[in-house]
C-alpha cells in the first residue's frame, strides 16, 4: 500500500493523527507507552518492535498495532525506517 492508502486506512479506522514519519539509520527510542491505541505501517526500511515481551522486525508493507498503555520499544534498520502514524 502506499503512503495514502495507509493515511486513508487509519482515518478510517478512527485514528484522529495520521502522518508519516521517518527516522534516521539506528534511531533508537525506549520504552515507552501512549495513552491511545497507535498503529505503525512500514513504507520503508526496518523497525525491530519490543512489545510485551517479544521482539518482531518490521518491514515494507508491515503493519504493527500497539494498544494503548502497553510498553514498548523501536530501533530503526541500517537504512533508516520510514513509516505512517496513526494516533
């Protein structure tokens, strides 16, 4: 799916913010939570996802939905990690 598609996608799914996002090559953030369900869709690159207890790597194409209150963390892939938000 493209960008868009994406964007169109998490509007619909009632996401209030809905935007690309891009990180740098090893961005890292740590564990963290939000106080609203997220979802990560991979438009490009890798994102390596730390949640309840388990680690999955991310790529093109892939979706990750993160609910609300659960710890997690993100490390971006050697070529950076472009990706859509929805919040």
């Amino acid at each position: 799916m493209t960008a868009d598609e994406w964007k169109k996608l998490f509007t619909k799914e009632g996401f209030a913010d809905v935007y690309v996002w891009e990180d740098g090559p090893g961005a890292h953030y740590s564990e963290h939570m939000h106080e609203t369900d997220n979802a990560h869709a991979i438009l490009s690159g890798e994102m390596v996802m730390r949640m309840k207890g388990t680690e999955k790597t991310l790529h093109i194409g892939d979706r990750i939905d993160i609910p609300a209150h659960t710890k997690h963390s993100a490390t971006m892939g050697v070529e950076g990690c472009r990706y859509v938000v929805g919040e």
